[in-house]
C-alpha cells in the first residue's frame, strides 16, 4: 500500500472512532 493510502485510512478510522465516542457520550448524558 502507498503511504497516501495508509493515512486516509488511518484519518477515516480516527473520524469514526470519534462519532461512536461521541454516540456513546451523548447516550451516557441522556440516561
């Protein structure tokens, strides 16, 4: 894999980890 490769997928990896901690964040707030 060439290096461009590898950050996006590392840059798409960190966005979702971010919304599934900020899913959870909310849902913690809420209950």
């Amino acid at each position: 894999m060439r290096r461009e490769k590898i950050c996006l997928f590392l840059f798409l990896f960190f966005l979702f980890l971010l919304l599934v901690f900020r899913f959870f964040i909310f849902e913690g707030f809420s209950s």
